[in-house]
C-alpha cells in the first residue's frame, strides 16, 4: 500500500501546515486520593501528567454543536454539553478517555475566545489503518458560573 500511504502522508503533511497552527496539551488528571502533608497541613493531590503538547486543533462539530443532557448536579434537566473534535498528528499519542484538553496558544488571527477553555475526552482519540491526522471526540467542560 505504498501508494496510499504516500497519499495519506501528503494529506497529513497538508493537514498540519493549514489546520494543526494553534498548540494543544492533552494531560491526563492525578489518580488517586489527596496526601495530607503534616508541615503544611494542605491536602496533596496526584500530580496530572501531561502526555502531549504540541500542534493541534480544536474544532466544534459540524451540525448542532449543543446537546442536551440529563445532569444529576442539577434540579433542572436542561444542562448542556458542546461537542468538540481535537485534531493532533498521528505523532501525538492516542490520548485516553477522560484526559483534559486545552488549548494554550493560538497562532496569528486565530480565535483567542479556545484560550481558558477545557475540554475532556470523550472516548478515546481514534485510531485506524488509514489515517491523516488522528481525532478524538471531546466535550467541553463547563465554565465556572
């Protein structure tokens, strides 16, 4: 399959001049229960574990981006996720289930509103056999109210 994978190669190549421009960082949160240090008398939490930075993309779906959701935090039904997609080269690793995503530079004339914001991972980023540019499903979190 030389031939298609020189294609898809040449598209990836194209892909991460034209959309991969802003820098992403996938970190995957502490595990495990806080530390009470008895110096400080602060809890300790695990520390996160960044398991990429680098080029990337952070694009809302194509169609209604909002979906309802039911929200047991909530008294009310009406709570609401925005569904995003993280594009990353297939160098990037394939980041996990729940990882954190942010996006904390973006290039010239880039929209600097994806600054401040996070995003959790859907499922785990895709993986296939023939492959551009890798892409995971992401929901953005809630901003504090």
């Amino acid at each position: 399959m030389a031939g298609l994978d020189d294609v898809l190669a040449d598209i990836g190549t194209w892909v991460g001049e034209n959309l991969l421009l802003d820098t992403v960082q996938i970190v995957l949160p502490g595990a495990g229960e806080p530390d009470l240090n008895p110096a400080t008398g602060q809890l300790e939490y695990p520390a996160d574990t960044v398991l990429y930075e680098g080029a990337g993309a952070v694009q809302p779906v194509s169609g209604p981006p909002v979906m309802s959701v039911i929200d047991a935090n909530l008294p009310w039904p009406k709570a609401t996720r925005s569904a995003y997609r993280l594009f990353t080269p297939l160098s990037a690793p394939v980041p996990p289930k729940d990882a954190i995503v942010t996006v904390t530079a973006v290039h010239d004339g880039g929209d600097s509103e994806l600054l401040g914001r996070s995003w959790t991972c859907a499922d785990q980023g895709r993986a296939g056999t023939a492959q551009a540019v890798r892409s995971t499903q992401l929901d953005q979190q809630r901003s504090p109210a």
